[in-house]
C-alpha cells in the first residue's frame, strides 16, 4: 500500500492523498527541501569542529505559535527534488566533511526519506543519520526507519497536554511523544560516541524551555530520567526567541536566566548527569538558519 495515497504519517491522520491535495502539514508526495549545508549550533557532540551536514526539510505537522523556522514551517519555502536528489545532497555534504547527516523536520517526507537513505548507502554514505523531530510522530511510522537511523533527536515539548494544544496546537502530545521515543530507544539504544566524543548511536531529547513554563519543564525532565536514567541524554534549551510579537503575551519574554538556572539546579538534584546545558546569549534570531536554497540544486 502506498501510504501517501491515504497518508496517516503523523498523528493528524489526515488520509488525504498527497498525489492530489496537502493535509495539515503541506506537504505533496514529493520532496521539498529549503537548504543543505554544515551547521555549527547543534550539541557539541553533533556538531564538533566539522559541522553536522544538516538538511532542513518544508512543512511540519506542528503548529507551534513560537516558531523560529516559520519560512519553512509555515509558509512552505523550499524546492521540490528527487529521492535520487537527496540521496546525491548526502554524499555532498559527507564529502563537504559533515560528520553526520541530520535531517531536520522530516516527518512529512519519512517514506522518500527511507529511499534515499538506501540509495546513498549504496552508493558510499557511511557517516550516521540524525533524525532531529517535534516527536509529534506515529509510532508505526518510527517504525519505518528502523535500521536506517542511527541517532535519534526528539523533542519533548510539554508534559501537561493544556500547553500543548495551546502554544503548538496538539492533542495528546505528550503521551504521542513519549510513546514515540520509547521507539526510537527500543531501534538505537544507549549512547555511544567515536574517539572524538561525537556521537553515533542514541537518543538525545531537547527541551526547550518557554517562559513562565518552569514547572512543566521540570516535570519532563523528571519523566525523562525516571524512565531512561543516564541511557539516553537531554539537552536543556534556554534558546527562547521572540520573532514576533505573539498573541500570548507571556510568551513574548525571553526565559529568564533565575529560571533556568533553578531547572539546571533541579536536574542536578534528580541525578541528572547526560545533559546539555546552554550558557548566556543563546537567544538571537543569530542562531536562526537563512533559508536560502544553499545546497539543494547541483552546482
């Protein structure tokens, strides 16, 4: 069966045939990407010196209020390429000295994801995969990647469901989320890093923390070790950015530093020792990739 025609990929099930009309996330049976190139901002064990060869995908089945890639979320910026294409841009960025290939919100386009995944094996990828995701994800598609992915990169957004449907606009999340990352832990297990401390195999799940949201954050990192321990590693965001002004006036406050440094103090009280922390200065619209086409058509 060819999913696409009938597409249920995300947990918005909206069934639509992507041969002839988009569902929530946009997104047609085709490939769309708006830019591939070494990043440098990632975790250092992602990034390091080389640069993770990141490929930013359109569409995303979320709807966050806050969103920093909005260009490619929201107003759909991109060019449509081939499997063959994407397979090609992967060896690219390998042969740039990517030390990875991080794909960054790819859950529209898993099914042609897979493909050139297999295609650029064939043809000589031997750096890991990153799928770098809201976690806003079907458990049986995770599934479809089984094998394929070698690092997993999921947020954990909320843990109470209220902010959820009010700041991203999705239902059940945090149950759809976690349920997702158990997947991706059962696929890839505990981490494991090469002789230069980057990482190859595991999961590293991001929580960005949003102002005045102290408590629920303190709540997913209490999830996340009680369930995991020290088997996976969570990277704690202070990144906050305001783009634009938002309708929810306490979401146009940068995370105030008091704050995080309590959760930062509350996660070293639970026993916390794999995490990721972020000093002063990490929210600039600096950080914010230029969607600029670099990378996808061949020179």
């Amino acid at each position: 069966m060819n999913i696409l025609k009938k597409c249920n990929l995300c947990p918005r099930n909206c069934s639509v045939n992507r041969y002839n009309t988009l569902g929530y996330c946009q997104q047609s049976n085709k490939i769309r990407i708006a830019k591939a190139a070494l990043t440098y901002f990632e975790e250092p064990c992602i990034s390091s010196s080389k640069g993770s060869g990141t490929i930013f995908f359109s569409g995303c089945n979320l709807g966050c209020v806050f969103c920093q890639n909005k260009d490619i979320s929201k107003k759909n910026y991109g060019k449509y390429i081939s499997i063959k294409r994407l397979a090609e841009i992967m060896l690219e960025l390998q042969s740039k000295g990517a030390i990875n290939i991080n794909l960054v919100t790819p859950t529209p386009h898993v099914i042609n994801i897979a493909k050139a995944i297999k295609l650029a094996k064939k043809e000589g990828l031997v750096i890991p995969i990153i799928y770098n995701t809201s976690s806003y994800e079907n458990v049986e598609t995770i599934k479809l990647l089984d094998g394929l992915i070698d690092v997993y990169l999921p947020d954990l957004k909320y843990y109470d469901d209220k902010y959820a449907k009010k700041y991203s606009n999705a239902k059940n999340y945090f149950q759809v989320a976690t349920n997702a990352i158990l997947e991706m832990y059962r696929q890839v297990g505990n981490p494991i890093f090469d002789k230069d401390d980057n990482i190859v195999k595991g999961i590293i799940v991001r929580h960005l923390m949003l102002p005045t949201l102290k408590e629920d954050t303190k709540k997913v990192l209490y999830y996340l070790y009680n369930t995991y321990h020290d088997n996976i590693y969570i990277s704690i965001m202070n990144q906050y950015t305001i783009i634009e002004p938002l309708k929810y006036e306490e979401l146009n406050h940068k995370v105030k530093d008091k704050d995080y440094d309590e959760v930062i103090d509350y996660a070293i009280s639970l026993g916390i020792k794999n995490a990721y922390c972020q000093l002063d200065n990490t929210s600039s619209k600096d950080f914010i990739p230029n969607f600029d086409l670099e990378g996808v058509v061949k020179n």
